[in-house]
C-alpha cells in the first residue's frame, strides 16, 4: 500500500465525518423548522378558538409569547443556516483535497504501470534476441554439416 492510499483513506474518513456532522446540522435545522410550523399550527388553532371568553383576556400575553418564541426561533435558524454554510464549504473543500490526492495516486499507478510494461517488454525483447540467436546457432551449425 502506498503513503497515498494512507492519505486517501484518512481524507475519506475526514470527509464522511464532515458530511455527518453536516446532516446532523440540517436535522436541527429542520427540527426548528418544524417546532416553527408547529406554533404557527397552535397560533391559528387558537385563533379558531377566539369566541371563549378566556381568551380574549389571555391572547395578548399568549401572542406576545408566541412573537417571542418565533422571533427566538428564526435567529437560531439564521444561525444554524450560517453553521451549515460553513459546514458545507468543509465538505466542498474535503472533496477538493480527496480528489487532489485521487488524481495524484491514479497517475502514480499509470507511472508504475508504464515502468512495468517497459521491464515486461525489455524481458521479451531480450528473450526474442536469445531465442532469434539460438536460431542463427541452429541455421550456422546446420550449414557447417552440410559442407562436410
């Protein structure tokens, strides 16, 4: 195993550990989402419910801490949307490197490979000139008996 397979094992565990942490970032992301539509859900049911008496003197506190709520979700849903955008741009820049280091394994492997075929091919011609020598040994000696 190469020192590059090494790197491009540890950039691949890197990786899967930013792309993890990143969806656990867009499941806080959509879970406040959801706790959003689900207040904004109650805030129309409550409406629906205005014609109890006990409502009309409780709406404003209610609708005030409804606003407060709301507002305090939406900055943490700023805030998270500028977690996970910075969280994406590591992911962006892990696949950057990995493939950097991919393309510089694949042509060590091409460069390998060709330093191969050239000592596989020198063998072979080598083997071709002993055997095409042997042949002239053969043809010389047959030519010697023939003049005896």
């Amino acid at each position: 195993m190469s020192r590059l397979d090494t790197i491009i094992r540890l950039r691949k565990w890197e990786l899967d550990e930013t792309r993890r942490t990143l969806a656990d970032l867009l499941g806080q992301y959509n879970a406040m989402v959801h706790q959003l539509e689900l207040m904004e859900a109650e805030v129309a049911e409550q409406a629906r419910s205005s014609s109890l008496e006990v409502f009309s003197t409780t709406v404003g506190a209610y609708m005030d801490g409804v606003k407060r709520r709301g507002d305090e979700l939406k900055k943490l849903l700023a805030e998270k949307n500028k977690e996970i955008e910075a969280q994406q741009d590591k992911v962006a820049e892990g696949f950057r490197e990995l493939k950097t280091f991919e393309i510089a394994h694949d042509q060590e492997m091409k460069r390998v490979k060709l330093a191969e075929d050239k000592e596989e091919q020198q063998m072979f011609d080598e083997l071709g000139t002993q055997d095409h020598a042997r042949r002239d040994a053969v043809t010389a000696s047959e030519y010697i008996n023939m003049r005896r």
